[in-house]
C-alpha cells in the first residue's frame, strides 16, 4: 500500500484564517512542470498536543556539554519533548545511584561525569520540553543493597511532578525483544510494563504510560496488547512506542538508503492504528521514539552523511505528522563521527551535523513557533508520484502556511502550489546536495506569486520548506 495521492500536512495551532479569493479567481498564467493543491477545507486528522517532533538525549553526554549553543541549537529544531536517559542504556541505567551496568546487572559502573536527572530537569526546563524517560524494568542488587524498578520509576515520577512536570511520559525499557539487550518475552515484558505502570500513576494519575518500546516487529507489539487485553490491563497504556530504521547496512549486504521507504514506514504506522481500533483502543496514541534511515554495521559507510539520509529523514518527519502523534529523531547529542547525530557533541562548542539541517528545515516549516501548539493535517493534491516527489503542509498559529516538498528525483521541478488563500508574502529556503555537504543552513530560493498559485523551483535531490502569510 503507498501513500494516497491525497497527502495532507497542516499544522494549526490559532484560529486565524488566511484571507483569500473565491474559486471564481482567474487561474494564474505561469505553466509550471507540476501542480500542487493545498485543500484548506480538507482536515485530515488533528493532533492535540502537537507533539510531533522530540529529541533524543543520552545520559552519556556531560553536563558541560549542555550550554548556551546546544539550548541555542536544540530549541532551533522545535522539539516539545525530550527522551533520556538514551536507547539501550535504558535497561541498565539506575539514576538514583547514576550507575550503569552491562546486560548481566553484576557490575556497575560511576556515571556521574555523564548527564544525572537533576541536570537532564534543569536542561529540558531552559529549552522548553517536557520530559519523556525509558525507565530500567529490571529490579537490580548494587553493592549488595536491592534495588526496586517499580519503586525506583514511583520516585523518578514524584521528582517530576514535584518539578512541575506532572503527566510527563513514561516508556517501559528499550528493545527488550532484541538480542542486543536483556531480552523478554512478550508476556515477561507485559508484565513489568503493568507492574511500573501501576507504581507511576499511583504517584501521578496523570503520567503517560508508552510501551512496548520495540525495535520495529509489529508481532512484538501486537503480543504486548493481547497480554495487556487478557489481564484486564489495558488502560494502564497510553502510547505505543516503537522504533523505525530505514535498513540495515552492511558490509555483508548491498543495502542503501531507500528513499521509498518512509512510504513503508506509513504503512507501519496505519497497520499499528489499525491494530489499536480492532481492540477498542482507538484512544492510545502513536510515538516512534528513534527514528533514522539506516543502522550501519561497523565499518561501512555506505550512504552515511549523504543528501540521501537527509531526503530520508525529511520525508520520514512528514509521514510522522500523518501517522503519528511524536517522532524522535535519533539521536540528538553525539559525536559527528556518528551518522545518525544531528548535534556534535565533541566539538567545542557542540556543532550542527550534515543531518542537523534536514531535519531543522522540516521542523521549521511544518510547526508553529511553540512546538506544543495543537496541529491540523490538511490534504494536498499533487500530480507526481511518490517516487519523485512529496509534499507535506502546514497552516500555523499564526495564519501562515507551511509547505514542504521533497524531491527525490534526478531533475528539477518548478512547482506551482494552489493555495486556500492569495499570499501576502513567501519565504522559501532549500538543502540540496551543496548545502548538505556544506552544513552551513539552508540557501534562498526564489518564488513567484500570480493570484493565489506560488511557484517555486524545486532542485534535484533536494528538500524545500516554504513559508507563506
């Protein structure tokens, strides 16, 4: 199944409306490649929070390294949530004690030159997220002294309604059905989800509840909800949290970044909606807590740092906005070496990544000012497939529209965008292939205006992001 020609993507956080002309308009004259049709009559869903994009943080980075210049850089990609303590660390991380352990929970090693919660609070308060914390589901024994996971994730919660974050998110592990973490069975996995569930709400009934925190296997999810339904325990659920990588790639393999794929990943997120609606639990939302183009086994380089991944990730980010209700780009803070951080967190001061922009752009372009605002998907027509060109768009706060198009192909497209309204004014920037290279922002790109049509030309392999009041 693709995605139908009928793409919508509008945020909508304010009850402004454009002003326009009626349909009765003369059409514009200019003859573009390719149309689009932004339908500002045609909402598609609502998401209330508009939580759609996060960041991922990693206990792993120290404190030193979240200063003025990454608050400066985080808050430029407008996340309204932030993820810690990071991705598989999640089973072996113990914050009261900031000790990590190896899959086993024998030995446990000092962390504390590394980000605690206090630190990881007082960063999300200074960029404005709330926080979203995989808690360990493992009941663990440190210098002889036992140690709770239920106990300890009641404390975490008590810390942070204590802090103002009352219904702050939960995720219940990490991967736990992969073999590169302490594994669970489903059934195992479904009950430590309940048993810690059941400790944070008691402290704060308003908490978020996300599982199961999967690397991807819709039979890992869907096991989780037949557990939860045969014990009468669905309601502690809230989100469905899972992972989507684009591929893997190796030097065992011929892999590359599918630029097709995001259109895969759509098919997951209706597939997820679908399961959830046929057991009644319409009401549980939808997280992709890390998401990326590829995991490259070590040693290959193959499509790393190249206009691809970025192609990738823009299109993931809009498919996001129609599917889901949170995406987390992974990961946020690491060293440039690795493909997938968007912020290098060894530089000095930490420094934009080739990828920082790919995602910035989108971002950007597709929400208001406050992340946290509500947002609407409107449909969009277009006459290209979706093997040469997406567009997303997105109506703001403030009136304006936002409209992204990524274009896939090998050629240049000028594109003429029928709007709801006549503009009164477009900005349109661009990552192309010499951007990306370049990671220094977006360049300019010009557009024409003729009554309520804007056309835009839309560079071979290249991602646009178009403001419009």
């Amino acid at each position: 199944m693709s995605i139908p020609r009928f793409i919508p993507l509008a945020l909508f956080a304010g009850a402004l409306i454009l002003a326009g002309c009626q349909a009765t308009d003369a059409p514009p004259v200019d003859q573009p490649d390719t149309l689009v049709t932004v339908d500002g009559n045609s909402v598609l869903r609502t998401i209330t929070p508009g939580l759609i994009f996060g960041a991922n943080l990693g206990a792993w980075v120290p404190e030193t390294k979240l200063g003025t210049t990454t608050r400066a850089l985080l808050r430029a990609l407008r996340p309204s949530v932030a993820r810690f303590p990071g991705g598989n660390i999640s089973n072996n991380f113990c914050w009261v004690e900031q000790l990590v352990s190896d899959n086993d929970h024998l030995v446990w090693n000092d962390w504390s030159w590394g980000t605690d919660v206090d630190e990881y609070i007082a960063f999300i308060k200074a960029v404005d997220c709330v926080p979203m914390f995989s808690l360990n589901p493992f009941d663990h024994t440190i210098d002889g002294e036992p140690h709770s996971a239920a106990d300890e994730a009641a404390e975490l919660a008590g810390l942070f309604v204590a802090e103002g974050f009352s219904g702050a998110y939960y995720e219940v592990g990490n991967e736990n059905d992969g073999s590169w973490n302490p594994m669970l069975t489903v059934n195992e996995y479904a009950d430590r989800f309940i048993l810690l569930a059941r400790a944070v709400k008691t402290v704060d009934p308003s908490a978020r509840m996300m599982g199961p925190v999967g690397s991807g296997t819709s039979d890992w999810i869907d096991g989780f909800l037949d557990r939860l339904t045969f014990l009468g325990a669905t309601g502690f659920l809230d989100w469905i949290s899972f992972h989507r990588y684009g591929g893997w790639i190796s030097n065992s393999n011929a892999n590359g970044i599918d630029l097709d794929d995001p259109q895969e990943y759509a098919d997951d997120l209706a597939a997820i909606r679908a399961s959830l609606d046929s057991r009644g639990l319409g009401r549980v939302k939808i997280a992709v807590t890390e998401i990326n183009a590829a995991i490259w086994d070590t040693g290959c380089a193959r499509d790393q740092f190249t206009i691809k991944q970025g192609l990738w990730l823009a299109d993931a980010l809009g498919v996001s906005l129609l599917g889901a209700d949170a995406a987390n780009v992974w990961i946020h803070l690491h060293p440039g070496t690795d493909p997938h951080a968007l912020i290098d967190s060894e530089a000095a001061p930490p420094a934009i990544t080739k990828n920082y922009w790919p995602v910035a752009l989108p971002a950007q372009t597709l929400s208001s000012a406050d992340p946290a605002a509500p947002v609407e998907v409107l449909a969009v027509i277009r006459e290209l497939g979706d093997s040469a060109m997406t567009v997303y768009a997105a109506r703001k706060a403030d009136g304006s529209l936002g409209v992204l198009l990524i274009n896939k192909s090998n050629r240049a497209y000028d594109v003429g965008i029928n709007l709801p309204a006549i503009p009164q004014g477009v900005t349109g920037r661009r990552i192309g292939p010499a951007e990306y290279a370049a990671a220094s922002g977006p360049a300019t790109v010009a557009t024409t205006t003729s009554l309520r049509r804007v056309t835009a030309t839309v560079p071979a392999t290249s991602i646009v992001g178009l403001e419009i009041r």
